[in-house]
C-alpha cells in the first residue's frame, strides 16, 4: 500500500511548486484530452487541481485498511490518474532516438512508464476493497454501492 500511497501524496505536494507547474506544461498541452484544463484553471491551476486529487486520493487509500468504501472510491481515483497519465505516452515523444529509437525510452517515457505499475496497484486496491464489502455483507451487488 505504501508504494502506492507514498508516491501520489508526494507527487502531489509537488504538483503546488513552480517547478511541477512548469515541468506539466508540455505534457498538459501535447495531450488533447487534458488541454482544455488550461483553458479552464491555467496552469497553476490545473496543477494544483491535480494534486488535489492525488493528494486526496492518498488520504482515502490510507482509510482503505478500515474502510472498503474508501478503497473503493481511492482505488477507482487512483486508477483514473494513472490511466490519464498512462495515456500521456501517446501524445509525447518517449523513444530516445540518439541510441536507436524503439525499445530505448528517453527522460519523459521513464517518468511516464512506472505508472502502469501503479495503475495495477490502484486497480488492485479498487478489487479488493469491492470484494471486502461484498464478503462483509454490506453490499451484495452493485446497486448497493
């Protein structure tokens, strides 16, 4: 839980920092799909945005050792911000050309990359806390959630 839970809080702290703010923009604006978040917050804004929510999200999978609910919602969080970064490894370059390109990642796919194994953990967390709810009789279907 600790690999998962250590790396959102502090990545998010950091996403308050100038330095976070300006290292997301060409990741923010090479990628379609989260542009828009500087046109609605700016870019300390979406910044600080996203770090909410990653802080937040370690908060709730800290509660998720007492609480499936918790795990729950911070597993389906979790999961949704490694997906959205995950999805960054489409839009950037990530091959690192001056040894050859492909399999070789450069700088931004190394820092991207790690997140698919935090989207398994997340997806982990997510899994099992549905099962404890489910095994603890709270909720026998999804309708009960």
């Amino acid at each position: 839980m600790a690999g998962l839970v250590l790396p959102l809080f502090l990545i998010g702290i950091v996403k308050f920092t100038p330095f976070e703010v300006e290292a997301l923009r060409p990741l923010i604006t090479a990628t379609p799909w989260l542009a828009w978040l500087y046109v609605v917050f700016g870019a300390t804004g979406t910044s600080a945005l996203l770090g909410l929510v990653e802080i937040a999200t370690a908060g709730l999978l800290v509660l998720s050792i007492r609480s499936p609910r918790a795990g729950i919602v911070g597993g389906a969080l979790a999961a949704l911000t490694f997906v959205t970064t995950v999805s960054i490894l489409l839009t950037v370059p990530i091959w690192e050309d001056t040894v050859g390109g492909f399999p070789w990642i450069n700088a931004t796919g190394q820092f991207l990359i790690k997140d698919i194994g935090l989207l398994g953990l997340s997806l982990g967390v997510f899994g099992d806390s549905l099962a404890r709810l489910q095994t603890n009789g709270v909720a026998t279907n999804a309708a009960d959630l």
